[in-house]
C-alpha cells in the first residue's frame, strides 16, 4: 500500500464529538488522508493495527464508532473481490501540491500526489467553503440522527428496524462473529431476562458484539457451538454479561 498523505483534515464536529474515544479520531485522519488518493480508503484493519500497534479489533471497533456517528460510510465492492471501502460522509477541504508549508521546511516529507486546495498554510481558508463544510457535515449529523430506532419485540423474539445495510456495517466493524447469530445470542438473553429490557437497543447490540469479538468466536460450526455454550451459560448466569 502507497504511504498516507500527511495531510489530513479533522473537522470540529469529529474533534468534539464526546461519543468518540481520541483515537478513534486519530483514525478518522488517516482515513480522510488516504482519501485524498482515490475518493475512498481502502486500508484493512491489519494496516491499521500495524499503524497504531492496536489489536485489529480495537480498529474494528472504532470504524464502527465512525459510522454510527455518521462520519464515515463503509461498503463492500464485489467488483474487486468484496474489498471493504471506506469513504467520508462530508466533503472535506484538500492541501494545494504546491504549498509551502510548516510541515516541508521542518523537513517532514509531503506525497507528490497531493491534489487539492487553494491556499498557503498561513491563509485563512475561505469563509464560503467553511460554511459549506458546516453545512455538510451539520446535514450528516441529522441524517445520523434520525436513524429509525432499533427495537426488540418479546412477542416475535427478534429485533425491529435493523437494515441490511446495518447489518453490513457491523459485519465490517466486527469481521471476527457472525453478526446475524450474535443477534440471535443476544435476542435470547433478553428473552430469558424480560426485567433488563433497554431503552437504546443500538447501543446495547454494539456493546454485545463488541464483547463478542474481543473473545474471538470463529465463523461456523465452533461459532454455533460457543453459540449454545453461551446460551446456557447467560441463562444460568444474567448478571455476569449484564450490558
């Protein structure tokens, strides 16, 4: 993989967010700085866990905080062999190739295929383009927002409102389970413990998942196996995996 561009823009909105842990929006960088390149990020979680010297659950985990606030995308591209892809959900300001900057008379090196902005480093950016970017990423913010809520039906057993695009997300963010049996896992705990019903159910299956991907089940007959396991283990054991 080519090296990062060493520009990178963290916008207000990312830097303040109090749901996100720091570094999750060190990576948040990253990802808008290999952006730069073609659109979108297409580094896997091992590249990132080398870069940080993190677990690739710890990056997983983080991806996924991005995209529930609504800052990052993730899809999957068929085309080129369900290779993950990971694009910024707002427009973001670039660096001009020709810049002078702080960063290349200290001596820290600069891509040569920087293609972007209009300004020198000491120019204030211009205040249009700082009204759109609010803008956008004030729009993206909403649309995270009014996310239709996750409910759970003790009458079905199952969880509501759940799409498969959601469904997606999670996957990517926690490669190491089988989300759709993990839902099912965590449905069977609330059914066995009606007196912990949520309010933020969202919240709760992320917690779940992450859970479960920090002890690593494997995919298949093993993960259908730690399945049951864990079923009769919650059953006779509420409070030890209480959320």
């Amino acid at each position: 993989m080519d090296d990062p561009s060493y520009y990178a823009i963290i916008p207000a909105s990312v830097r303040y967010d109090k749901q996100l842990v720091p570094n999750a929006k060190l990576l948040y960088s990253e990802i808008s700085a290999l952006c730069n390149a073609k659109g979108y990020c297409w580094a896997s979680n091992e590249y990132f866990a080398q870069l940080y010297d993190v677990h690739k659950n710890t990056i997983s985990i983080w991806i996924n905080l991005l995209a529930q606030e609504g800052y990052i995308e993730v899809s999957i591209s068929k085309d080129d062999g369900n290779a993950r892809r990971i694009r910024l959900t707002a427009k973001m300001p670039t660096i001009n190739e020709n810049i002078d900057t702080y960063q290349s008379k200290q001596g820290y090196p600069i891509t040569e295929k920087i293609d972007t902005s209009q300004r020198k480093a000491e120019d204030p950016i211009n205040e249009n383009l700082k009204h759109n970017i609010k803008l956008n990423i004030t729009k993206n913010i909403k649309e995270n927002n009014t996310k239709e809520k996750i409910s759970f039906s003790f009458e079905t057993g199952g969880f509501e409102n759940i799409s498969p695009q959601q469904i997606q997300v999670w996957s990517q963010a926690y490669p190491a389970i089988d989300i759709e049996l993990t839902m099912r896992q965590a449905a069977q705990w609330l059914l066995s413990n009606p007196k912990k019903a949520k309010s933020n159910y969202r919240r709760f299956l992320t917690n779940w998942f992450a859970r479960c991907q920090d002890r690593g089940p494997a995919k298949g007959v093993s993960n259908a196996r730690k399945y049951r396991q864990n079923t009769q283990y919650q059953q006779h054991n509420p409070a030890a995996i209480e959320l």
